[in-house]
C-alpha cells in the first residue's frame, strides 16, 4: 500500500517540479500500480493465499486491476531483461509458486495459532531462483524453506522453471525473546547440543537438503516487469505478483594491466 502511495507522489512532484515530467502513460501506468498494491492488501495478500482464507471477491478485484495494469506493460523481452533479476517480494501467488509452496511446507508442521509466515521473498539471478518462506513459533524460534529453481527462456515472455533442490534451516532462537522462566531449560539444550559428535553439529548447521531436480518443472509467462512490479502467469492463467525490494547488485569485473614482456 505504501508502495503505490510513493509512486503517486513521485509522478506529482516530476510534473511540477524542475524534472522532466512524467508522459501520460507514465502516469496510468503509477496509477494502475498503486491500485494493484491496495486490492491485494484488502484481499488480504500472500499471508491469506497461504493460509487458505483469501477473500474470494478480493480475488477477483486483484484480477480485475492486474489486467489493466498488465496492458501497460513497459517491457516487451522482459525474460532476457536486466529489470528480471533482483531480490523481489511475494505480494500475491499462485498455489504452484515456490514461495506459496515453501511457506506451506513450513505451516504444515507447525500450528497456525503458533506460526507466523514473516516473509516470502525469493532472488532471481543469472537464470536461477532462491524462494524462501520465513517463519517465527512462539515469537521466539526463526526457520525457513527455501526453493531452487533454474529459468531458461523459452521466447521473449516465455520462461521455464524446474525445481532444484529444497532445503529445510535449522530452526534458530532469538534469545531476546525467552521467557524468563524457559532461560534456564534453554540453556541445557544448547550444552546437550554442543555435546553432540561435530558431524552431527554440522548437519543441524547447515539444515535438511532435499534433491528436486527432475521432479516437476512449469512454464511461465512474464506479463509486466518494470523496475519494481513483476507479474508472471502459469500455464493455468494464475498470477504471481512480486514487489522489488532491491536491484541485482552487477559484478564488476577488476581491470587487468597487461605489462609487456621484457627483451633483453
């Protein structure tokens, strides 16, 4: 919601102040955006698709302002774009999304009356996804699912995304927020933990690791990308909308100073 608000201001102010104002396309196209964002913060946004209680009047509204919003598309090859990579939120999602599927996966062990999803983000780059789903219990213990993928294009709008790998984190404990009288109980699990032999230690470490590959694979079409929305559709029709929260970071290659051989 917010998001939409900031890009309503940035068109006023570009068209009266000393930059270049913004074109009228450029202006419906802010407009459509913010109107995006706010019917799916009414409809209750990914945290309602997840759980299964997404308004189904909201769900229709949120269809009804991305078709508007996906005729204004500003990039026509937006799967060999650069504006694709980056690290992107999950706004709304589709059940066969890997960051539906990973907060799902991590529900299902834990209560809802428990459990919070605290954020479904995933990283797109160099043609490979990282989807992760955190989740808080208790307001105390932090774990997550992440998802790999791998994309190739497949025509200018067109993507394929086959499943990688899945990894389950181990849980961790914010401290902070114990309880004073579970203090104690905590601290005789860390000691029995840091009992236990260094392989075992090491595998709680780094977390459960599930090979996916060649167990399912989907097509994508990339209906809008711009510098901040990116709206994809599956082969049913169903939209994931992801909001940027920041750009692909490019590798500058170091320069080379080629020194000429001496002859003597």
């Amino acid at each position: 919601m917010q998001e939409g608000k900031r890009q309503l201001w940035r068109g006023v102010v570009a068209s009266s102040g000393n930059q270049t104002p913004l074109s009228a396309k450029e202006l419906e196209r802010d407009a459509a955006k913010e109107a995006l964002l706010l019917a799916i913060a009414d409809a209750g946004g990914v945290d309602a698709l997840v759980s299964g209680n997404e308004d189904k009047v909201g769900r229709i509204t949120v269809g009804e302002k991305l078709l508007v919003l996906e005729r204004l598309n500003p990039t026509p090859r937006p799967t060999t774009s650069p504006l694709l990579e980056g690290l992107w939120q999950f706004k709304w999602a589709g059940a066969r999304s890997p960051g539906v599927i990973a907060a799902r996966t991590l529900l299902r062990r834990f209560p809802s009356v428990l459990a919070t999803i605290k954020s479904i983000n995933i990283i797109i780059l160099d043609g490979t996804t990282k989807a992760t789903a955190s989740l808080k219990l208790f307001n105390t213990v932090e774990t997550s699912v992440t998802l790999s993928t791998k994309l190739i294009a497949e025509g200018p709008t067109r993507l394929k995304e086959e499943y990688v790998e899945g990894v389950l984190a181990s849980p961790s404990v914010l401290e902070s927020n114990i309880p004073s009288q579970l203090k104690g109980t905590y601290g005789q699990l860390v000691a029995a933990v840091e009992r236990l032999p260094n392989p075992v230690k090491e595998v709680l470490a780094s977390g459960v690791k599930v090979p996916l590959t060649g167990t399912y694979e989907r097509l994508l079409l990339i209906s809008y990308l711009d510098e901040e929305i990116l709206v994809a559709r599956d082969e049913s029709g169903v939209p994931d909308v992801l909001y940027k929260l920041q750009p692909a970071i490019p590798v500058i290659e170091p320069e080379v100073t080629i020194v000429p051989e001496y002859v003597s």
